[in-house]
C-alpha cells in the first residue's frame, strides 16, 4: 500500500513537472502584443447590409484547400459580394443552389501574365494559397507561397482590385533563418509594397483541422496545441472556422491603418465575435 502511495506521488509530480515545462515554453512563445480584436463592437448584421449594398465583387484564391473552402462558404452564407470568382489550378464541382452564381476562372500559375484578365475588376481579394516544402520542395514552396501568390496579387491591383487578405502565418518574418517563416514574410512584404487601399495579413498559428491529406508532422502538431491551447494560450493554433469567420467579419471593418496584422489571437477575438 505504502509503495502505491509512494508510486502515485511520483507519477504526479513527473506530470506537475511536464504541465510546468509545457506552460513555461507556450507562455513564452506566447503573442507579446494584446488583442487587437476583442469584439466587434458594431452590429454585423447592420455591418453585412451596407456592405452588401455596394455591390462588391471578390475573388478567391486556394478555394479547394482546407481554410479557402470555409471561406467561400462563410461567404456564400453572409452574402456580402454580388459576385465570387474562384481562381485555381482545376475546376471545382459544387453540388447545391448556393454555389450556381460562383464564376471559376482556370489558370496556369506558371504563365499568370496570360490570365490577366481572371484578375480583372475585382473587389477583394483572398488568399488561402500555398504548399509545402514536403510536397513541393523548397524551390517549389517557394513559387507557390511566394511567386503565385505575389503575381496573383500584382494582376489583381492591376485589375483595380483596392483590398487584398492574405492568410500568412504565425512568425512570418522576411529576415527569418527559417525558409517557411522567411518566404512568408517576403511575400508579406512584397505584396504591401504594392500598395493596396487596404491590407490585411492574417497570422494564424498551427491550422487545427481534420486534414484529408496526410502531414504527420503537422499531424502532431494539431494534436498537442489541440489538447493544450485551451488551457494555456491561444495564440499557438486555431480551428479554421474561426479563421474564416476573420477574414469576413474584417472586411467589413474599417481599419485605421492601409496595412494591418492579425496575430493568431486576433483572428481567434475576431472569429469568435462574429460567430452566428
Ligand atoms: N497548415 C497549417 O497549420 C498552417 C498554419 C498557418 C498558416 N498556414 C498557411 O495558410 C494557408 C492555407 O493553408 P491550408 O492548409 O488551408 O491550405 P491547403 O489545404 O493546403 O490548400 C492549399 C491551396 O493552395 C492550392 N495550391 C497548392 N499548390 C498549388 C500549386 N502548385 N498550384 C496552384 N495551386 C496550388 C491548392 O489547390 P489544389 O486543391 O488544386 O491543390 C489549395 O487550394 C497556406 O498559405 C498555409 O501555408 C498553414
């Protein structure tokens, strides 16, 4: 009996020790920055209806990947744009009433310049687009996440497009000595330097989603932020409803700045408020 007490003892103080080590390492890593976004103070619905009264039109870019699907059906759901165009590599099939007004444009990332015209007269613009060095290489990470999504941006403002939204990642940061985090940033920073009325980066942490797709190592990431960010931080990953729910309720925001950064609590803030 003495020695179960004993073995217990030891197995919870091992574990107080981990749960103590695991809290320090997120709270450091934790967003240094408050939350911008605590709540939308005004009315959404009030904001979706003048929105929706200026005849806006959008495009999407990464709309067969796990956020861009949310995205575009958060927006069919809020129907705040007279008009959504798809940009992708295929065609997508939808079944259902509510997709038969989307217009899909196919492109050839590689030869963008031929397909000026899938930019033209949009809106907004929205991009869920990238790949992984796993899946691509580094040289192919970098012409998805970096040259498709710089160009595509580039034609867009072009085209008269006034506001893009860019999903990006925690961390990016063009000086990084991390290849993922260093072509986020410099694509971040390429694409303000176009200057669009209006930016908005989105910095979501680790993607908390059930993906199709097999990536083990992100796999065990979702798994451990899943289990532990509810109770420490909120800043480490994010289920990705609540990162389309953002990007939609932003839009209809009028930010005080040309170019704003949404950290991954922000997105939570604002992804939560504007939860229906
Ligand atoms: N995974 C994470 O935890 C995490 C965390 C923070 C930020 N992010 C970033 O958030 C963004 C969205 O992530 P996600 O997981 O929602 O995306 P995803 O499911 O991987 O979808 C990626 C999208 O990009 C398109 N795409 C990929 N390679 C392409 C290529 N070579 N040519 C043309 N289109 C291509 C895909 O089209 P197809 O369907 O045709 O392949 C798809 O629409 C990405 O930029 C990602 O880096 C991810």
């Amino acid at each position: 009996m003495k020695l179960l007490v004993t073995s217990v003892g030891k197995v919870t103080g091992l574990l107080t020790v981990i749960i103590a080590v695991i809290a320090a390492v997120l709270n450091y890593f934790d967003d240094p920055e408050p939350i911008k976004y605590e709540s939308m103070t005004e009315d959404v619905k009030t904001l979706e209806e003048n929105f929706r009264q200026q005849n806006k039109s959008c495009f999407i870019l990464g709309a067969s990947g796990e956020t861009g699907r949310l995205l575009l059906q958060e927006l069919l759901d809020r129907n705040i744009f007279s008009k959504i165009t798809l940009v992708g590599r295929r065609q997508l099939t939808f079944e259902g009433k509510a997709y038969e007004n989307l217009v899909q444009e196919v492109v050839d990332f590689e030869k963008l310049d031929d397909y000026a015209a899938a930019f033209q007269g949009h809106d907004v613009g929205y991009c869920c687009l990238g790949t992984t060095r796993a899946k691509a290489g580094a040289d192919g990470f970098i012409r998805v996440d970096h040259d498709y999504v710089l160009k595509s941006a580039e034609l867009a403002k072009s085209g008269g497009c006034t506001q893009f939204h860019l999903e990006s990642s925690r961390g990016a940061d063009k000086n990084s000595n991390f290849l993922y985090l260093k072509v986020k940033g410099q694509v971040e920073a390429d694409i303000e330097a176009l200057g669009f009325d209006r930016y908005a980066i989105y910095r979501p942490g680790v993607l908390l989603v059930d993906r199709q797709e097999s990536r083990p190592g992100e796999w065990m990431a979702r798994k451990f932020f899943g289990a532990f960010s509810a109770v420490f931080s909120s800043s480490m990953s994010i289920p990705i409803p609540a990162v389309a729910k953002a990007m939609v309720s932003n839009t209809l925001l009028q930010p005080e700045q040309k170019t704003e950064i949404l950290e991954n609590k922000d997105i939570a803030a604002l992804g939560k408020s504007s939860a229906k």
